[in-house]
C-alpha cells in the first residue's frame, strides 16, 4: 500500500511543453500541482486510520451506553425496592 500519491512532474511538464505551454508556464503548474496533491489528497493509510479511529469511538460509545443501561436499571430496581 503506497503512502504517497505517484505524479510525474517531469511527464507533466513535456505534456505541457508539446502542447505549447512555455517550459516556466509548464513548471509552476507541475509545482502547484505536486504541492496540492501532497497537501490535501487523502492517501489509502490516511483512511485507514481514520477507520480505525471510528471503530474505536464506536466501541467506546457503546460501552458507556452499556455501562448506563446497567445504572439506570440499577437505580430504577432500588427505587422499587427501597420505595
């Protein structure tokens, strides 16, 4: 599993250059480019790790829903016994 996201900014720039963009033209996109998808594209371990957060709350929610079912029947069975 890559943990990187794969552009070849070299590529890019010839493409740009055989289509008629001036190579400086060619050379900020590429870098502009490279620079967004390393800042903001989730890679596959970014949402891995993040499932696994969720995974995590989960259990801990339904611990404490169970932990208050368990005191509130608790609570209710004393009224009813000591009331």
């Amino acid at each position: 599993m890559a943990d990187t996201i794969l552009f070849d900014k070299l590529a890019y720039i010839d493409r740009l250059k055989r289509a008629g963009v001036e190579e400086a033209h060619a050379r900020a996109h590429a870098e502009a480019i490279d620079e967004a998808l390393r800042e903001s594209v989730a890679t596959k371990r970014d949402i891995l790790e993040v499932k696994q957060e969720i995974a995590l709350a989960v259990r801990d929610l339904t611990l404490r829903m169970g932990a208050i079912a368990i005191a509130r029947f608790a609570a209710l069975s004393s009224i009813k016994f000591f009331g």
